[in-house]
C-alpha cells in the first residue's frame, strides 16, 4: 500500500501530538519539566553555572542573587543539596550531581538542564557586572582560531588582583603537567587567581569532567589536552565583601581543596605538576603506597599498552632505590655493573629508560656475602633496612631484589654471576634475548658511568657489551621490552 504525502504529514502530526501529551503526563505534579521533551538547545544567552563552594561557610545565595538579577538563568551545581540548606533566590535552581535513585535520570545528566549556547562558571564570592557576561561571549565567539589551536575558553577576574596567565602543556604520556611564565599575545592556556570562565555548553559537556572541582584547574587541563586556549579579559568582576574565615575553616577548605586536587589529579591521570616557579606537585605512589602499576606481564606493563611511559613518581622511586643499593654495594666492597636496559638507558640518555619499570645491576656471586643485606636475604629473610628498602631473594630464582618499600614494590634486581673459564655466567635465565653470557674482560676494569642522578659502576666496552646483548645499533634504536607486544613506533 502506497501512502500519500496528505497521509505522512496527518501520521506525523499524530505523532507530534501523542509526544506533546506524554510529556505533559509526564511533567505533570512533578518538580521539574523532563528535559528529553525540551526543544534543542540552541537558545541565545548564557546560563550561571555555581559549583565551587563550601557547604559549610558560603556566599551561594548572594552570589546566585546578583547574577539571577541580570537575568540569566541560573544553576547551583552540587554533588546534593548544601547542608546547611541555602536560601536559593526565586528562580535559581539546583542541579544534583551524584546519581540517587529517586531522582529522574535527566537531572543526573547537568548538560540536559543547559539549554543556552554558553555557560558561565562562576566560582562563589562573585558579583554580576551588566554586559560583562556578553562582552565574555563576544570574545570567545570573535577569537577564532591561530596556528596552535583556537579559543574555547574565555576567563574575566573577580577582585581587584588580575589574572596571571600561564602557559600550560599536558604531556600525556609522561603524565606530566608543566607550567610556565606568561604566554605571548594575551592567549594561554592557564589562569591562576580567582576568576570566571565562559565555554560553550557543547564544549563543556564534552570534557570528560566538566564540573569536576577544582572547575579552573580540571577545564584548563583538559582544554590543554585538546589545545584550546584561554582567552583572558582585563575587566573583572566584583567580589563581595565577606569577614575573614576563621581559622578552623580555613583549615577545612584547604584540606577538602588538597582532597578534591589529588581526586582530580587521579581521574586526570596526572602524577607530577610542576609549577612556573619550579617547584613541584606529586600525586602519585611514595613509600607507603602500593606502586602504581599491577604485575607486569609478557615484558609489557600495563602503561605502555595505554600510550604512557612509566609514572614520573615511579621513575623517582626507582632512582631512589638504585641509588641507595649502590652506595650499599660499594660500602660493603661488593663489584656491581649496570646491566641489561639499566646499563642501555645509562649510555643512551643517562639515566633510566623513561618506560622502564626496574633497575638491573650484575654482581659478583662471591662478594654477595660481603653485604650483610645479601647475606641476611640470601638465608632466606626479607629484611627491612634502616632507610626502609627491603632486601629478599628472588621467588623466581638465584637472584636478590630490593625494593622501594614494604608496600611499594618498585624494584632494583641484583645478579648474581661468576666466571667460568673467563666468561661470565649465573645460574638463572628468564629467557630475555639480552640475558646472555658475557667475556669476563668487560669487567676488567669496570669504568665510572653516569647514572639516574649518580655515578655507578658499568662494563669497559659499554657498546660493545650492549651490541652483544642487545644487538647491533641498540644505543642508536631505542624499542620498547617486547617488540611483539608493543612497538615503540606504533606511539
């Protein structure tokens, strides 16, 4: 049966009309209109966003107050309703983050409540300026795009300090974020100071964590790792005069902030900050936590299989371990070298291999005695010396491992070999392609090399001890462990 246009439209109106009335039946006697019946979002405007505040101590109501004033709609972002309950002005609404199950699921989704092109996130304490809203929106939709990537965010101060703006690049792989002194021409990509920020919803709602707190540094990071940029605005807006907090309260914000940075810093995956001054911020393991890898199988960690190196907090671990084993081995007269990719990332950059996982040093089997750590683990006791390293021998063979801590277990191993008719050899053997015997003369003499922040002891001939094992161009051809896992070339 054919059907007529006549028909297809009536059949269309029909259904038009069966929509409208669900979503009336749905609305009706109910606190909020569901979103899923609400026109596109492509209305002019833009819409107040508050969601950094303290429940305890806050400026919700008045700050809510002055924007609403303006008019613009707007939203009080929170994980749920403030205790001690807020006076929210007429027409300000609530916007529940956390999932509950009395709650409809549009008002767990904050993007369907949005319905104006732009949004403000404004942080508590601030006071609405007629126009400034606008003029935000203007420069956000007038700053186009440059060679490095365009503006999407656009920042205006509150207070009477300025903004200091930053330069900001995410290295992802090194789960890094570095800061720097002021970027050139107004654009950067990082504001320190109190401020508000306008996006464009659609760019919001895209992130991953739009309303994560701290909302300035969870948009800048992830706008930094799809290179937009920040747009910075000289005029400012008001801050409301509030009395000092008490000290109690001072004290809480600036926990519940370190809380909330380090929660962020962990969805993220950022391990290390390092700030424009120089100094720096972990977030990652140290001698109490468990590392922060799992098992590593086939030669693979599971980092590399995610496009990552190993974490900067990681590496300063396994600095810290090989460093302390080394002074332990040379205080005790025990001849040690660096082996394997431990000695190849010496000669290459240094220092560890940025992808690395451990640290490899050769001994003399005969000199294990020597070390009371050794001899303590070699009679079969994981000891705990006085830095808090722990010694053991290996469950996986004749060799000995010291780790970061009893909790983190970051590792340098030691191996054990002696000479056999002027070739060196042991008496375990993983099965790695580099884990070969060697000529005894690479170790006569052993030669001073630097390394991961100090200077070790390594074979003579360090190239030609690594073509041996590694093959020919090894220094010059860097390859992650297990080629037929993961090629180096692939990242």
């Amino acid at each position: 049966m054919r059907v007529s246009p006549c028909q297809a439209a009536l059949a269309a109106a029909i259904g038009l009309n069966l929509l409208l009335l669900y979503c009336a039946w749905r609305g009706a006697g109910r606190g909020a209109p569901p979103p899923p019946c609400r026109p596109p979002r492509s209305l002019p405007g833009v819409t107040v966003v508050l969601r950094d505040f303290e429940d305890f101590e806050n400026d919700v109501a008045g700050t809510a107050r002055s924007f609403a004033a303006l008019p613009v709609p707007v939203l009080v972002a929170a994980e749920a309703a403030p205790y001690p309950p807020v006076p929210l002005p007429p027409g300000v609404a609530l916007l529940p983050l956390r999932p509950a199950p009395e709650r409809p699921p549009p008002l767990a989704r904050p993007e369907l409540l949005v319905r104006t092109r732009h949004v403000a996130l404004v942080p508590d304490g601030a006071r609405a300026v007629p126009g400034l809203l606008e003029r935000m929106r203007d420069a956000l939709e007038d700053g186009g795009g440059d060679g490095d990537g365009d503006t999407r965010v656009v920042a205006a101060p509150v207070g009477s300090a300025p903004l200091r703006c930053l330069q900001l690049r995410w290295e992802r792989r090194e789960w890094t974020a570095r800061y720097g002194r002021t970027a050139p021409g107004g654009l950067c990509g990082a504001a320190e100071g109190p401020a508000v920020l306008l996006l464009r919803t659609r760019d919001l709602f895209a992130l991953p964590f739009p309303l994560t707190r701290p909302v300035p540094a969870a948009i800048f990071l992830q706008a930094a790792l799809r290179r937009w940029r920040l747009r910075v605005l000289p005029v400012a807006f008001p801050a409301a005069r509030r009395a000092p907090p008490s000290p109690h309260s001072r004290w809480k914000s600036q926990s519940l902030a370190e809380t909330r940075r380090r929660a962020l810093m962990r969805d993220l995956g950022v391990k290390r900050e390092v700030l424009a001054d120089g100094r720096e911020r972990w977030y990652g393991c140290g001698k109490e936590t468990p590392r922060c890898f799992p098992t590593v199988h086939a030669r693979t960690p599971q980092y590399l299989l995610a496009g990552r190196w190993t974490p900067p907090c990681c590496l300063r671990a396994l600095r810290e371990t090989a460093r302390h084993v080394a002074a332990a081995l040379e205080a005790a007269g025990v001849r040690y070298w660096l082996e394997g990719g431990s000695l190849l990332g010496a000669v290459r950059l240094g220092d560890i291999i940025p992808w690395d996982y451990d640290v490899d040093l050769g001994i003399y089997r005969e000199d294990a005695g020597k070390c009371r750590w050794l001899a303590a683990a070699a009679a079969g006791a994981a000891v705990e010396d006085a830095e808090g390293f722990l010694w053991e021998k290996a469950a996986e063979g004749d060799f000995y491992r010291v780790h970061y801590s009893r909790s983190n277990r970051l590792h340098v191993d030691l191996w054990p070999f002696y000479p056999r008719g002027g070739v060196m050899t042991k008496d375990t053997w993983l099965g790695h392609p580099q884990d070969v015997e060697f000529p005894e003369h690479f170790l006569r003499p052993r030669v001073p090399l630097p390394f991961a922040g100090f200077t070790a002891m390594a074979p003579n001939n360090a190239r030609a001890f690594l073509e041996l094992k590694f093959g020919p161009g090894a220094i010059e051809n860097p390859e992650y462990p297990n080629p037929a896992v993961k090629r180096l070339a692939e990242d």
